[in-house]
C-alpha cells in the first residue's frame, strides 16, 4: 500500500515545556492522542485506537522540543517501510508563538481526512491546556 506523508502546524498557546509532556509521555499521548497508550517492557508503546492496539518504538526524542514514533507490526518483522508520527515543537523568536508541527507518515487515509483527523486531535490538546 502506498504511504501518504501528512504535515501540518498548529499555533497553540502554551510553552514547550507544558506541550512537551502531552507529546512524549504514554499519560499525556492518553489525555488526547489515542484511548489507552502503555509502554511494555521492552519500551515499545502500544497506542490503543478505537480497541486496536498499534504498536511503535520511540525513534527519536529531544527535550522540549521533537518526538517520533515509528510504529510497526510485531507478525512482520521484516517489514521496513514504517510508518510514523513525528510532533516537533517550534517556536517564532520574534513573537515567541509555539508551533506544533505533525508529520504523519501513513497509509489508509487521504489528506483531507487526515486534516479533519488532526484538526479534531489537536483542538482536544488545546482544550486540555487551555492553549
């Protein structure tokens, strides 16, 4: 199937720091990311959508600044074009406004359902924080 790479930002009204937290960490993923997310003992996150689980492996982390997730499936060890979700935060110098930037590497959706998809996500991120 053939991936579709998904980018968009979106101005929020909250420091990185607070922003981070929502981002990286399974409790704060939970509060508006995906129903459930735990983290097994060999690390790997398991995001539970709608009583499907969907495992990733963290690929890359920064503090205060870039995580991404690159989910695979546990049957198919050789498969290697994953897919992934990447959130950056960014902010403009000049007027200290924070981005949230999101790279969705996937298959399934188009762009105007993932728009509608990660407009509703991140709506429920700056209802939670108030940003």
């Amino acid at each position: 199937m053939v991936k579709n790479k998904f980018v968009a930002d979106y101005q929020i009204n909250a420091s990185k720091k607070i922003l981070f937290h929502y981002i990286s960490t399974a409790s704060g993923l939970e509060e508006w990311f995906a129903d459930a997310v735990k983290i097994n003992e060999d690390k790997v996150y398991i995001f539970d959508f709608d009583n499907e689980e969907h495992y990733a492996r963290l690929a890359s982390i920064r503090s205060n600044s870039h995580v991404k997730f690159e989910f695979f499936d546990p049957n198919n060890p050789d498969e290697t074009d994953h897919s992934y979700i990447e959130f950056k935060l960014e902010e403009n110098e000049l007027t200290q406004t924070v981005f949230l930037k999101v790279i969705d590497y996937s298959d399934g959706y188009d762009d105007e359902e993932l728009e509608a998809i990660w407009e509703g996500l991140v709506g429920k991120l700056k209802e939670i924080i108030g940003g």
